[in-house]
C-alpha cells in the first residue's frame, strides 16, 4: 500500500494550491526523486508547467508536459490530466478532485488541501477512500 500525504494549507485558493505542488516538486527533485503532477484538465497542466519557471526565483526544476518529450529527454518531473499514459515515478503530486486511476503505480501520493471548504470537503472524501483501500495516511499542516 502506498503512503498518501495530505498538507493542510493555511491558504485559500487554486493558486496556494499550485505553488505549494511546484515547491513540493522541487524538493522531491532535489532529494532525486521523480515525480508525477496530476491535475485535471490541460489548461492546468499548461498553468503547472508555466509557474514551475516562474514560482520561485532561481527555482530549477527540469519538467515536461506528460507525452511531449523525446525519449532522450526525459524529465525527472512530469505534468499531466485525465487519463494520459503516466509511467510510475516515486511521487504523485495529486491536484485533482479525484483519486487518479493511476495512483497505485506510485509508493508515494501527495493530496494538498487549502482552507476552501470545498478544497476540505472533496479532500476528505480522498481521506475516506484511500483509508477505506488501506493505505497508510499522514496529515500535516504547512
């Protein structure tokens, strides 16, 4: 069974939310993992890959969209929606409303939660799903 995070965040909005997926992206980068971000829709994804050159200066996180790059380059961090081919990596950065189908490739899958009462109320619906498949589950608060 996998290890799901979820990180409770002080902050509101889609926007919290996307920073904190390209800064927990860059971490899991820098301490040589590969990882997965997972959203909804490709006007999401476009946005993930856009704010991963933007969202911190002198931030560095090698990237590509899930599908666009030549074999002989690929990315240690990939971006994709819906059900795109997505090849396991050690992190799923989940930024969907929804569990992805593809999150039992992944040891580890991180849930970010905002303080919307929307963002709350689908994310504790995760919880419940991932606790009733057995995952082991950790919360904390950033």
């Amino acid at each position: 069974m996998a290890q799901i995070d979820f990180y409770i965040l002080r902050q509101s909005g889609e926007q919290a939310r996307q920073t904190f997926a390209c800064r927990l992206a860059e971490k899991a980068y820098r301490l040589d993992n590969t990882v997965h971000i997972h959203t909804d829709s490709k006007a999401i994804a476009e946005r993930i890959d856009e704010l991963l050159w933007t969202f911190r200066d002198g931030s560095f996180v090698p990237h590509h969209l899930a599908g666009h790059a030549q074999q002989d380059l690929a990315s240690p961090v990939t971006i994709g929606f819906g059900a795109d081919d997505v090849e396991p990596r050690d992190l799923l950065i989940n930024l969907s409303d929804a569990i992805p189908e593809c999150s039992d490739a992944f040891p580890r899958v991180a849930e970010l939660v905002t303080s919307d009462e929307d963002c709350k109320q689908r994310s504790r619906k995760r919880f419940a799903e991932y606790r009733e498949q057995g995952h082991q589950l950790e919360t904390h608060k950033v």
